[in-house]
C-alpha cells in the first residue's frame, strides 16, 4: 500500500554490508602503476576473481602479461633444488633489482633468494650476501654523499663526510627557534636530522626556520596512560592570535662553511615557502604569503649576496586559493607558469622571468586544476579540467595537454567519467584508471596525445554484487538560489520498497577547500553511508554553494565571512526537492550527521532548522572556530587588519578575527543531538565540543555525548565500530522509532 512507512531498524543488515564484512568480497578497484627509471614500462599488482598478481606491461608493444609466472617459476624451481616445491612458501619481493635493463625481480624460498628474469623467462639462484652494513650517520647527507647536515641542541652544523671536524652554521637557535625537524627538543645533546634541503649536486642548500618561541599552546589529558593520566601540551595557532609562527630563509654553501640570512620579509606574520632553487642560475625562488591571504608574491633570491627582486605580485579578494594555486619555474628561471582565479575561473598564465606577462595559456568557464606533467623541452603542460566538457559533471577531472602558448589544448581523457591518471618516466605513455560513483573502473593505457594503446583491467565485482550491494545514485538539484546546480549521491536499502516512505537522513561537510561528493566508483565511503541506510534510511550527501574551488571563484567563496551558516539553506532546499521528486522520502523525518567540518555544520542546522532536522551527530566537530586551526578560520572565515600609530610613532599591525560560534544556537535546539569527540583530538580539541555542551547546559536542553578515550580526530579499531553502531542506534531510535539497540537486536 503506497505510502506505508519502512520496517524497523534493520540492523543485520546494517552489519552484513559494514565495511569488515565486504572487504573479502572486493579486490583491486583500479591499478597504480610503478613505472621503471626512465622507461615507459611499468608493473602493477592487481587483486582480482584469479587472485593477486604481477603484471608486467610494455606500452610500445601495447602487451600486459603476467609479471611472476608461477607455474614456470614453481617448475623451475623444483627442478633447482630437486624436491618438491610448496606454492605457499614462494614470495615475491618487489621493488625489482636495480638491473641495467630492470627485468629482473627477487623471489625468496625458505630462505634463498633466486632471480627470475621476467623478460628472458629464466629463473636463478642468487648468493648469500655477505652483508655489512655502512656506519648509519644521523643527518641530512648531500646527494654527491660529500657533506652532511644535522642539528644538535637546535642549532645547524654542517661537516665533511668522513671528517671529525664540523662547522656551526647557527649559533642562535632554541627550542621552537631551531633547525632540528623535533623543534621543540632542548634535552638532545646527540646529533640530529635538520630540516635543511641540499640543492642538487652543488653543494648549496636552504632552510626555513620558524620561530614559535611565542606561539602559544593547548593541553590534553590522556586518561588512559598507564600508570597515570598525563597532560600533553602542544604549540597551536588559534585565529587572530597577536604571536603567530615567524619565518626566516637562509641560504648556504657547503664549500664555503657559510650560511646568510635572506631578508625576505615585506609583511607582518607573513609566511614563506620555496618554490625551486636552481643553484646553476644562481636564485632560489619563493612564495612569501600575506596574513590575510588575499596576496601573495614569486620572488627569487640571490643565492651568493641573498639580494631578492619581486617577480610576480598577486592580490586575489577575498584569499588566495590554496586548494589549486600551483607556481611553476622552468628553464633556470626563464619561463613561469602561474596558476589564478583572477578571470573568476582558476587557469594558467605563462610569464618570464622577469615577471612579464606573456600569455595566458588555459581559458574559459572552467577549471584548471593539478599539473599532471611539464615538458620543457616541447612547451607542453599536461592537467586536470574540471567542467570543460558540456553536459558533464563540472567534479569529473579530466586530462588536458596544451602548449605553453595556449593554442593547441587537447583532451586526452574522452569517457564521461572521473578520471585519475599517471604518466611514465619519459611522459610517452599514461595510465587512465576511469570509473563514475555508478559505473565500475576501467584502467586503460594510452600515449601522450589521448590514442588508446590497450585496456589493462575491468573488474567485475562479481563477489560483491552477487552479495547484494549497490551502488549509489547520483542526482542533481538547485540551489536555495534556484539556478546553481548541486550534486548528490544517494544511497538506498538494498532491499528497497518504492511504495515505502522512508527516513531521509543527509551526511554533510561544509568545506570550502572539497566536498565530499564522491565522483568515481567507491565501496567504502569515509562515512559509511551503505550500511547506514541498511536500517531503513534514504542516505545523502550533496554539494552546497561555498562547499568546494573546482567551480570557480563565485561558488567556492560563498561562504567567506560565513562559514557558520552558509551552507545550510541549501541542503535543507536539496533535501526537501529530493522528496518532491521520490515519494518513498519521507521529509518529517530527517536526520543529518557529520565529522569535524560536517559536525559543525550539523548541529548548526538541527539548531538553525530546529522543526525540520529531527536528528543529529555531531562526531569531533569546530563548533567554536575561536579554537580551531588558525589557517582555517582566517583563511575562509577572514581576518581584518588594523594599522595603529603609536605616540612615538611607530606603526603597528593588529589583527582581528570574528566568527560565529555553534553555542548562540543551542537555545533553538528541539531534535535529538547526538555530540562525539576524542579525548586526544589535537586537531579539533575537545574544547569545541565541550563549549557546546556547556551551551546546551545552560539552555537547559536535553542532549546526548560520547567520549571515546584516548582517540584523536579519526576514531581507530574498536572505537571506530563502537562510535558506528552507536550512530545506527541513534538513528533508529529517534527515525525509525526502534528502541532496539544493535548489540540486542
């Protein structure tokens, strides 16, 4: 009878398609190539209906073949050490011997190793290795293995490989003020690694040191240390903090026993990184990055007088995308390719390396993302594109190739589908593993202008369909604003009624830097949403205005100034769409749920829309961005900068940082909140769950809390399960009016 509502929790269900009970009913989902040095061939292992194999593929004869012949192998074996041979005892030990022509890969056989040329199809013995190993030497060693760099007691030293005898470069360091990659280590009178990066074979190297002597800290107990709870304490830089990480670059020549500080410093709390450092051309070339991140500049120091010139000035309102910005220097410095989004759509700009504008080498309403390959030595860059192809979904990447002019772009990757792919050592060939949420993977191999050379694999997931999941559903609906499209996934029970209603309950994450949309073919999605709506439940998950940068600058920065509260008119409109159009959705019965972002954004919405959520989890959640990572909240969120002028005259800046917090909201509250935190998040401190909870106290509102002890941001092992069934409990209970648990069902 239409419109009966769905049966009870169905928590076999929910369990049998968890993720511990498919995981033997799924193999490869795509091939990661591991190409050779300098070679277009490349082997991969792939788990598949035949079992795990080597493969070996020749991409100029277009040929895969079986890497390890096993049969052969056994057989030769046999015949080597004259017994018979026990399949079970024979491993494979990749990577391969570094052989001049690299056809060669080790087997072990109760203790002995043999060769199997797997070109020429011969199998030999190996001899024992007298093995002795080299002295170990604690530090950062030179590529032409002549010098060595270490810290000890934070300060940087350098010495000649093999020589007693060492030189401070630094003698001025301290903890959080130091060379050594532990920063924080005062008691170490022993040498250690450095953070100091050698350039090449010349001799010359760079570091960056950051100063967080005044940076200040957060603390967390952790109860389950054995014999007693300890306190852990931690640098971490909180949104509008007046002492934040400083950095210095220094620049240093081996050779010379010298190291020189580069003045590189224009704005106050600014941040830097290096880009490349071509010691032949005599520059190191970095990106220095203003607090407020809506400018940011390529400069290039000299490397012997540490002189430094401005060569590319960028102001983007209202931030720089970190998501997709990518600076390129090629040919000593002569040529630099510059990702922005000043067009309103993220792209290339070819300039030289004086800073002139030459070109700009993608165009369009779409998006230019990751390079995927430079050749310098025919101006070609290859790339990801989001949103090129009509009628497609804008989240697909796809693979381009285009010169450096810009006039000759071509698409390599034509499938309607998302595409990842990776490009052998000579760039000649690339592996294509495609695949849609709805469609399964098809890896196949092509050369540098798209031409398909061979299908390598199509898995059938004939195990896991025979068990009975599905896949998603991918849908499209509009924004609260009725023109920008959103895309969703839905997942439904397996055992599906259309003349049913059913709960609706919608998995969500804020962004802006993704969206977790997935696009290709996925079995186990980060949040588990298959067996969720194996109780009985219409899962979703969609896209929102603000949520990701891969659909130009308009969408990804809808949300800035309003991370809080941005995204939710729209998932409230794409929920209630979805039930126009499905009427087995039953939209008074809602539930929503989160982790960390998405934690955040649920209870704000339960909160916001307190008569149309009617549940939430919330699981290690920002609530309280006041509290939450510095790049975050003054990235998206925003900082304002204050310019003050002293009575003597001194100029000072200030910084500012204003958001809203989950706490104002927590009088609304009228549903089922469900708030999870890890005892030892030092991502998300439980200080953001515990502000809503005392805000939810003195609003006199009922609620619900976990702490799991001793997890961090992610919950590992049996906390994981324990936290997921828990979930599928509180949904039950208060959507599917089941008061059954899952551990008594």
């Amino acid at each position: 009878m239409p419109g009966l509502r769905a049966q009870q929790a169905n928590f076999a269900a929910a369990e049998k398609y968890d993720v511990a009970n498919l995981k033997s009913r799924v193999g490869s989902d795509r091939v990661l190539p591991f190409f050779f040095k300098n070679s277009d061939r490349f082997w991969f292992i792939f788990d598949d209906e035949a079992g795990k194999n080597y493969y070996y593929v020749d991409p100029a004869k277009g040929v895969k073949t079986l890497l390890v012949d096993r049969p052969f192998i056994l057989k030769k074996l046999a015949e080597l050490r004259n017994e018979h041979i026990d399949s079970t005892g024979l491993t494979v030990n990749p990577p391969f011997n570094a052989t001049a022509n690299q056809t060669t890969v080790e087997l072990n056989y109760k203790g002995s190793k043999y060769a199997y040329d797997f070109y020429e199809h011969k199998l030999g013995a190996l001899p024992k290795e007298n093995f002795h190993p080299a002295p170990a030497i604690m530090g950062t060693v030179s590529p032409d293995k002549k010098w060595v760099l270490y810290a000890r007691r934070s300060n940087l030293y350098l010495k000649k490989n093999g020589d007693n005898s060492e030189i401070a470069l630094s003698h001025d360091a301290a903890p959080y003020y130091s060379f050594d990659i532990n920063e924080g280590d005062s008691l170490n009178n022993k040498n250690t690694l450095c953070n100091a990066i050698w350039l090449g074979n010349t001799g010359c190297f760079y570091v960056i040191r950051k100063d967080n002597r005044r940076v200040k800290t957060l603390s967390l107990v952790y109860s389950l240390a054995f014999p007693r709870p300890r306190v852990e304490t931690y640098k971490y830089e909180l949104p509008g903090d007046a002492n934040v990480t400083q950095y210095e670059l220094f620049i240093g020549n081996a050779a010379t026993g010298k190291m020189l500080k580069v003045d590189a410093g224009k704005w106050p709390d600014q941040e830097l990184s290096v880009v490349k450092a071509d010691a032949q051309a005599g520059e190191l070339f970095f990106l220095r990055k203003k607090r407020t991140r809506d400018e940011i500049e390529l400069c290039a120091a000299n490397m012997q007088t540490g002189a430094v010139r401005v060569i590319i000035n960028e102001v983007s309102k209202p931030y720089i995308n970190d998501e997709l910005f990518n600076v390129s220097v090629l040919d000593k410095g002569k040529d630099i390719l510059w990702w922005s989004d000043r067009s309103g759509w993220g792209h290339y700009y070819h300039y030289s390396g004086s800073g002139r504008l030459l070109n700009q080498v993608t165009r369009g309403n779409w998006t230019a993302g990751k390079l995927l390959r430079i050749d310098t030595a025919k101006n070609t860059i290859y790339f990801y594109g989001y949103g090129k192809e009509p009628g497609r979904n804008p989240y697909y990447p796809h693979a381009y190739k285009t010169t450096l002019d810009g006039k000759k772009q071509i698409l390599l990757t034509p499938e309607d589908a998302s595409h990842q792919v990776y490009f052998s050592s000579t760039g000649n060939y690339f592996l294509d593993n495609y695949s849609r949420i709805n469609q399964t993977p098809v890896t196949v191999l092509r050369n540098n202008k798209g031409k398909l050379i061979c299908e390598l694999e199509r898995p059938a997931f004939k195990k896991l369909f025979d068990y009975g999941w599905r896949t998603p559903e991918p849908f499209t609906i509009k924004a609260k604003d009725g023109v920008t499209d959103l895309y969703g996934i839905m997942w439904k029970p397996f055992d599906f009624d259309p003349s049913k209603k059913y709960p609706v309950i919608s998995q969500v994450y804020p962004g802006p830097q993704t969206e977790t949309v997935w696009t290709d073919f996925t079995v186990f999605d980060k949040y588990d949403n298959a067996p969720l709506a194996q109780l009985g439940c219409i899962v979703v998950c969609m896209g929102h205005r603000g949520g990701s940068p891969l659909r130009g600058k308009k969408y990804a920065t809808y949300g800035y100034g309003n991370l809080r509260d941005a995204p939710l008119e729209d998932d409230k409109y794409g929920l209630e769409q979805l039930a126009q159009r499905f009427s087995y959705i039953d939209i008074t019965r809602v539930g929503i749920f989160g982790h960390s972002g998405g934690a955040m954004m649920a209870t704000a919405a339960i909160c916001t829309y307190p008569g149309f959520y009617k549940v939430a989890v919330a699981s290690s959640g920002n609530h309280d961005d006041n509290i939450y990572n510095r790049n975050w909240g003054e990235g998206y969120q925003g900082i304002k900068e204050f310019d003050d002028t002293t009575k003597v005259g001194i100029v000072k800046t200030s910084f500012k940082f204003k958001t809203d917090v989950n706490q104002t909201l927590a009088k609304n509250l009228k549903g089922h909140l469900l708030l999870v935190t890890g005892e030892t998040d030092q991502n998300v401190h439980p200080g953001n769950t515990y502000r809503m909870v005392d805000a939810l106290i003195r609003a006199n509102k009922d609620f619900d809390m976990l702490v799991l002890p001793g997890q961090s941001h992610h919950y590992d092992e049996v906390y994981q399960t324990f936290f997921e069934h828990k979930k599928w409990q509180y949904f039950a209970k208060y959507l599917l009016e089941n008061s059954v648990s899952a551990d008594n069902r």
